[in-house]
C-alpha cells in the first residue's frame, strides 16, 4: 500500500477490470490477426497468410495463454496485454 504523495502517478496505467479486459481483447485480436509470410511449397516460394500466434517464441507465454483464468497469476499474459495498449496507443498516435 502506499500513501498519498509517493510514487509516480503521472506514469503508466491503472489495471482496473475494464482496462485488462480491453488489453485481453486487442491481446486476441492480435494473436488471431494473419500476417503474410513466405514459405516453400514443392519447390516454390509462396506467400501464405499465417496468424501471430503461430509466430510467437516464448513457450512459458503460450503455456500461459492456455492456462488463463481470471483467478492466477499469469504476469505474462499481463505484461502482454500492457504491451498491446502501448501498442494501440502509438498506433492512434501515428
């Protein structure tokens, strides 16, 4: 706990229930959002569609991801889903 006048408040952002829900929501967007990426097919280079969740390399998040519940403690999934804000945050900035 910590009183009023310490800390930096000016900073970051509060995780209410709305806000992580949101954060959930663009987290699944993005996993399920395809990306198009070259593969070799009986010899031929060939641009296929495939999601990012078939890109990501953190086994310990994927294993997080599955296992979500709204009752653990899963900072993976969190720190994630702050990513995700930050990121739609740059993108209606730019």
């Amino acid at each position: 706990m910590m009183k009023d006048g310490f800390g930096n408040k000016a900073k970051g952002t509060n995780a209410s229930a709305p806000i992580n829900a949101y954060a959930r929501n663009l987290l699944r967007s993005w996993l399920l959002n395809p990306v198009p990426t070259v593969q070799n097919i009986d010899g031929e280079d060939k641009e296929v569609m495939i999601p990012n969740l078939y890109k990501l390399r953190s086994r310990a998040l994927l294993k997080e991801l599955i296992t979500y519940n709204t009752e653990g403690n899963f900072d993976r999934v969190s720190a994630m889903g702050m990513l995700m804000l930050l990121r739609q945050d740059k993108m209606i900035l730019y």
